[in-house]
C-alpha cells in the first residue's frame, strides 16, 4: 500500500485536505542499496520525501571519489535545496540500504508551498542545519548501524560488542546487538527495511555482528550497514581478497571501511597492519590491546561521536606551546582520540600519538631542539642552509622505525608535495620520515624525496593549519592550536644584517639566521593566516608577541604560556569542557567484561 504524505512527520502541520489532493501527484518507489538517487550536476526534476531505508549525500572529490557529508533518515526530504534554487544539485545521493522513497513533482511542491507557508520556514531551518552538517559534531553526519565483522572464527564478536555497548552506556549512549540467531528467530518477513528504522531509531547505535561466511545474514549485515568494522588478529594474515568484489555493499562502495586490529599481549606479526589495512579497503585504523583499557573506551567514544581531534600549527619554536596546552587538557581529563599537525606542530602531535606522557615529551623535545641545535650542521647552499643529517639523527632517535599504521592512537601529519603542487598527507609508513618531510623549510632544510617520487617540504608551504584535513578523517569535536605568528617577520632582522661570520660571533651557531624567517615568510605567503581557525570547534591561540619561531631556547616559557592559553580555554562556557569529563567521555574506563579465550 502507497505510503501517505500524512504519514510523514516533517508535513505534520500541514492541513490534511491539502495532503490529500497532493499525494495523488506523489510517486512511491524502492531504491536498493547502492543505486544512486540523483549524482551531483544533476538538474532537479522534483523533491523526494525517504519513507523507510537509509540513504547518504556526498560530495564529488576531484579524485573522482565521494566524500561523505551526512546520511537521510526516515521521514527527511531530498533535494529541497536545488528545487527552491532551481539550481543543478551540488551533491549526490545514494541508497545505504535497500529504501523507499516517495517523489514530489515540482508543480506539486509549489502547491503545497504557496498553500501552507510554514512549510518553507520548516525548510530553511532544515537547510540550516544541512548546511552546518560537514561539522562531524552533527549526529546526521555520523553512521549509526555497524557491521562488525570477524575475519578469524577466534574472535569473540559477541564480547566485543556487549564491551562497546558497555563502553557507550557509560557515554549515556544505547545500543542494540543483532547475532545471526537473533536474525533466524525472526519471521521470514520480520527483518524489513521499517524493522531496521525502528531498531535504529530507538538506539544510539546498532551492532550488526558476523563472521565472514557465505550466508544470508553475513551479506545481510555488509548490505545494510552506515559503516562496517572489520576485527582482524594482529598475529594473522588476511587472505586477498578478503570479501568477492562482487559482493554488494554501499559502505564498501564509498570506502566507509574500518579495520579494528586486535592485539593479546605478545603478539607475533604474521603481517603488517598495511596489509589489514590494503587487504580491507580501510579508510581508517584501530587497534584494541586486551579488552579493559583505553582503547575499548576509545572505541566506544568513536561510535557515540564524542572522541576529540587535536591538530596542532607550525611555528617553529612557537610550536613548544602546544606541549602545554597538552598537558592542561589532559589535566581536565579530555582523551584524546586522533591527532595531527603541520612541521613543528607534527613533531608534537606523534608525541601524543606514541602515547608518551607530559614529562617524557618534555624531556624528548628538550632534548632534540633545545639542548643541542639540529640545525648547526650548516654547509654551502646547494639545496638547503644545513645538511640535515642532525634532524634525521634526532628523528631516528626519539621516533626509531615506529610506524604511522602502529601507532597508539591514529595519526597523520602534513608537508607540502612541490612537484604536484598540493598538500601531502602522510597516514602510513615510517613515521620518522613523515616528520622530516613536515619540517623541511625549504631553503634550510633539503627535501624529501618519497617513494612516489613526490619531492616533499614543509606542510606550512600549503597548510600550516590543517583543521579541513582532521574533519575529513575524524567525526567528532576537534580542538585546533594555532601558535603560527600573523605577523612572522622582523623588519629590523634585515636593517644592514651582518655577513654570515658577522651574525656566527654574535649569536654562535645554537641560532637561526634571519634568513629562517625570511625563507619561511616568502614560502607561505599566499596562505591565508586565518585558514582552519573557523573549522576548529575549540580553538586555543597561545599569545605570544615577542616570541620568535627561531627563539628555540625559550623553552619553558613558551610551554607555560601555551599551558595558561589552554586553562583559560578551559574556563570558557563549552559543550566540549562538560563537568565531569569523566563521565561524558569515559576517560577513566572502569572495569570491562572479562575477555573470552579468542
């Protein structure tokens, strides 16, 4: 039987007669998962209204891929924004499981505009909240049925999730399980489309859990999820392919693939966490050690859209700050949950990331910048003021052969690619040389040369800030810190400057000639010093006006003042410095089930 316009909630106000002549210009019909409803460019030929299913915008990527901006839940227009600006459609849209739609011509929208005017003011609110949607703090910009698959029979699929559920009712989140037997106790036609809408909209999140097999309910599961985590034995190999690339699966389609890499204790590596990753199509990587430890609690903060990003600027010794401002969060207790950053913004991010602690990032940065100068290895310019052969030593000393894919909590840091001319992202491979490839001043420090023959410099060539980068990664509040100077140039630096021997004996060679500044100031010139600050849902702007990016002996002031910049961003009225922190993000992870024998 054709749904009603009467039924939908959105049209709840309007008169019931005017609902009634307009649904016979209604028409009903099923969009299975994965087809498309109207691609981006698209003119639009009328709006639809989603009566059962679930269904995804996404913007075109000019590497012809799909970048996700948020999922349509029953009851919701689509395509009210092109048919009010008569414009083509700027994003595509595309069935995440098997849905119903009902479509509204053009004619009889305007009707039912010009008959009941509130209708266009309910409009402009939901467009509102559409156009704030790319914010990863929207709920329609988050997933809400995961199919979490075991790729090994020895993995406790069931434990996991009661801990994840557990994890989220801490977060005062609710969550439903569904196991295969679940699926066969129902009726033949008991697990519909309506049955998945009414699941989801009385939970916070749904665990569709399988095993990979040749079943209905395994391809039921990968059919019918927002996002699909794939639980892998770190001491295993994954067969390729893992899953026929014939199986159906919009989450597979558009990349919304996680792995989970499950560790116990001294594991021995079959394979590397790449090949999980390759062997997935992963957009993103986890691990979980054991089961009662801050990887299940960080999890479960990922699934309730409560984990926090940290991206962290360059600023060369300006960039010390953000070891305060580090301290201080941890200090009110906020986890957190993935981080990244730009040059000298990286560096202290992988620290985070390595899961070292305030003291040791202290004393491991004291140490490879403050206490001996990684840049006083200074020889006649070829291709950089200094040989770098002291920055790699000090990278390789603190960071070893750590690799991003391994790291505690997932990672990413920015340089800036001058062959193809954009910015570089590194998620994988030898951190180390991420790092050297982040902090290379062009002019002072020689390029990077990666296996993609990409010629590689510092990221603040092209993104110094880069909040876009973590959004795109990360669905959850970011904290943003930016230490970058507006005005990062001394004039009187070049008023009659000495020759090199000149500046040498009066300032010996711990610091940075003014030609630091100078070459950074030219590199990154057309970048706008605002880029990112918007995007941030915290941000924390230590102010230092006397403090210089060459300034690298000041150490311990300029952690202090990026301490103090933290605890008074701390003090501000924010949904994000709740009291207590303990108990809206988990941070102190009470005690878990007890593992099952995996």
């Amino acid at each position: 039987m054709k749904p009603s316009l009467a039924d939908i909630a959105f049209l709840s106000n309007a008169p019931a007669d005017l609902l009634t002549a307009v649904d016979a210009e209604t028409e009903w019909f099923s969009v299975p998962a994965g087809w498309k409803l109207f691609t981006a460019n698209e003119r639009p030929d009328g709006m639809w209204f989603l009566i059962s299913g679930s269904m995804a915008a996404f913007k075109p990527t000019e590497a012809g891929g799909h970048r996700l901006l948020g999922y349509i839940r029953p009851g919701e227009p689509i395509g009210e924004m092109a048919l009010i600006a008569r414009e083509p459609h700027t994003a595509s849209v595309f069935a995440m499981r098997d849905s119903e739609v009902l479509k509204l011509t053009p004619t009889a929208f305007e009707r039912l505009v010009h008959a009941h005017p509130g209708l266009m003011e309910h409009l402009a609110r939901l467009m509102l909240t559409r156009s704030r949607a790319n914010s990863r703090t929207s709920p329609r910009a988050d997933p809400k049925v995961y199919a979490l698959i075991a790729t090994s029979p020895t993995i406790d699929l069931k434990l996991r999730a009661r801990i994840l559920q557990a994890g989220l009712k801490r977060l005062g989140a609710r969550a439903a399980i569904v196991s295969e037997e679940d699926f066969a106790a129902l009726s033949s036609d008991g697990m519909t489309s309506a049955w998945f809408d009414a699941l989801e909209k009385k939970n916070d999140a749904v665990f569709l859990i399988s095993p990979i097999a040749d079943t209905t309910w395994f391809r039921t599961c990968i059919r019918q999820a927002d996002r699909i985590w794939f639980f892998a034995r770190a001491d295993a190999r994954p067969s390729v392919p893992l899953l026929p690339h014939e199986e159906p699966s919009p989450a597979r389609q558009f990349r919304l693939v996680d792995v989970v890499l499950l560790h116990h204790g001294m594991d021995r590596k079959a394979a590397t966490t790449n090949e999980w990753r390759l062997a997935c199509d992963a957009a993103r990587l986890f691990h979980w050690r054991g089961t009662d430890d801050v990887d299940a609690a960080r999890l479960a903060r990922v699934v309730a859209r409560r984990s926090i990003g940290i991206v962290l600027s360059g600023g060369g010794a300006r960039a010390y700050a953000h070891i305060g401002v580090v301290r201080a969060l941890r200090e009110a207790g906020l986890p957190l949950d993935i981080a990244g950053g730009t040059s000298m913004g990286a560096i202290i991010a992988a620290c985070v990331a390595m899961g070292w602690n305030d003291d040791e990032i202290e004393l491991r940065i004291r140490k490879a910048f403050v206490e001996t100068n990684p840049l006083g290895d200074y020889v006649i310019p070829v291709v950089g003021l200094v040989r770098g052969r002291r920055v790699s030593d000090r990278l390789r000393e603190h960071f070893g052969e750590t690799l991003i894919e391994d790291l505690e909590i997932p990672f990413f840091a920015v340089s800036t690619d001058l062959v193809a001319g954009q910015a570089h992202v590194h998620r994988g491979g030898p951190l180390r040389t991420a790092l050297r490839a982040s902090i290379s001043l062009p002019g002072i420090l020689p390029p990077v040369i990666d296996s993609d023959h990409a010629l590689l410099v510092d990221g603040a060539v092209l993104k110094n800030f880069p909040v876009d980068i973590l959004r795109d990664l990360h669905r959850g509040p970011i904290i943003g810190v930016d230490v970058a100077r507006r005005d990062g140039i001394d004039i009187e630096d070049f008023r009659d400057p000495p020759g090199f021997f000149g500046w040498v004996a009066a300032h010996g060679f711990q610091s940075a000639p003014p030609i630091a500044s100078l070459l950074m100031r030219a590199a990154t010139l057309a970048v706008d010093p605002w880029e990112g600050r918007a995007g941030a849902d915290v941000l924390i702007a230590p102010e230092m006006p006397d403090l210089d990016m060459r300034d690298w002996k000041r150490f311990d002031e300029t952690i202090a003042a990026g301490y103090e910049a933290a605890v008074a961003a701390l003090q501000r009225p924010h949904a994000l410095f709740q009291a207590p922190v303990t108990e809206a993000y988990g941070a102190l992870n009470p005690s878990l089930p007890a593992e099952a024998a995996e």
